[in-house]
C-alpha cells in the first residue's frame, strides 16, 4: 500500500505561517535554529491528518482553529525557551 503523496500534517502549513509571522528569522536566521524550532514546536501538537486545504477550511469549526492557533503559539514560546538555553552553535567549523 502507498499512502497518497497529498497527505500531510495540517499543523505543519499553520506553525510556518505564525513564524512567518511572528518574524521569528529576523531574531535569529540561524538554518539549524529554525529547523530545530519547527522540529520541536511540531512534536507538541498533535498531527492532523489531511488531504486537501479545503477540507480543513469547510469542516474546521471557528473555535477549533482559534484553539489550534493559541496551541500553536504556546508551542513557540515553549520552544523559543528551550532553544535559549540549549542551542549551541558550533564556530569552529
């Protein structure tokens, strides 16, 4: 069995457009960090499964996305602190 390639986690469309947002690249533009940021906010939140955007815009009650937003945020800061104290960067390469 293959899965359908249109497959994807809905969560994953929405965390990049609040740190688009929220401008996190111009407090630190670091490829690792970002990486390491969405990789971490992500593994909070549940996976929401979906095949097409619409899908989600038609059936996704108002209040679910409200939610789903205010997760996403508590999910940033959470991850932008653990960051703080345990990203390093390694110069010498």
């Amino acid at each position: 069995m293959k899965l359908d390639n249109d497959i994807h986690n809905y969560y994953e469309q929405l965390v990049l457009e609040k740190l688009d947002a929220m401008e996190i690249e111009k407090t630190n533009s670091d490829p690792d960090y970002l990486a390491d940021l969405t990789c971490l906010v992500l593994n909070q939140l549940p996976p929401r499964y979906i095949r097409h955007e619409v899908d989600m815009a038609f059936y996704l009650p108002g209040s679910e996305r409200q939610q789903m937003e205010m997760n996403i945020v508590k999910a940033i800061q959470s991850a932008s602190e653990y960051l703080q104290t345990h990203f390093v960067k390694d110069k010498t390469n």
